[in-house]
C-alpha cells in the first residue's frame, strides 16, 4: 500500500461538477493499493498517516502531529505505474477495484477522511503548505 501525503492549506475533490469532499489545513493522501494488500496493512498505513509529526510546532519545527486537522483521501491506483519498460505506465501491480475498494474505504473510515468518489474521474485541487510532500510505503 502507497500514500503520498501532501500537507495542505486547502483541498478539496470535484466529481461530474460537484465537491464530493474539502477541507481547510491538514493532509492531503493519495492512496494506492496493490494485490497483497491486506487490512492490516491498511490499519498500519492509516495509523503512520494520523501519527506523521509534519506541522510546525509553537518553536516553528516540524514535530506535530495531525490532531484536530483534517484529512483528504483520493484513491490513486496510478501510484502503481510502472514506466521500467518504455513510455506508456503499465497498471498491473496496482489492485483491482474489488480488492482496492473496500481498503480504501476501511482507510478513510479509519482516519476519518473527507473523500473523493472511488473509480470516477476527479479534479483535485490543493493548495501545498510548505510543500511539504512524503511518500509511504507498507509493503504487503
């Protein structure tokens, strides 16, 4: 299971003209998922996400974690594109949707998550605080 983690000032997702989820500052995820995934994974990810100490402290060091802050979750089953070979991603280590579907949901649910709409063409807009931009990774 990947993440990218953005930290944002705002987010929010657009789906056929409507805002299916926004916040204001807090973490915008990108979330893919793979074959192996399991829910165990998914509770490991999602817990490192909450507990990711990126927000500036009263000193101005990064060593605050989320607390009341708000969380943005995209599905992104392109973070599996593998380019190795030529030009064109190819998809296949990223899961199939009856496989990546419930995951993603169990990981918004998890986090509390303001979300997109799993499969659909969204329009993701943000604004990065910082930027400051992490990549996760939990094998599975």
């Amino acid at each position: 299971m990947r993440a990218l983690v953005q930290r944002v000032s705002r987010a929010s997702v657009t789906v056929e003209g409507e805002i299916t989820g926004a916040i204001g500052p807090g973490l915008l995820v990108l979330l893919g998922v793979t074959h192996s995934d399991t829910e165990a994974d998914c509770d490991r990810l999602a817990d490192k996400v909450r507990a990711l100490r990126i927000f500036e402290d009263a000193d101005g060091k990064m060593n605050e974690a989320l607390g009341e802050r708000d969380i943005l979750c995209v599905s992104q089953f392109t973070l599996y594109g593998d380019t190795r070979r030529g030009n064109r991603p190819a998809f296949v280590d990223a899961a199939r949707p009856e496989t990546a579907e419930p995951l993603y949901e169990r990981f918004c649910a998890r986090v509390n998550a303001q979300r997109g709409v799993f499969g659909a063409h969204m329009d993701v807009e943000l604004v990065n605080d910082g930027p400051v931009t992490l990549l996760l990774e939990i094998p599975g």
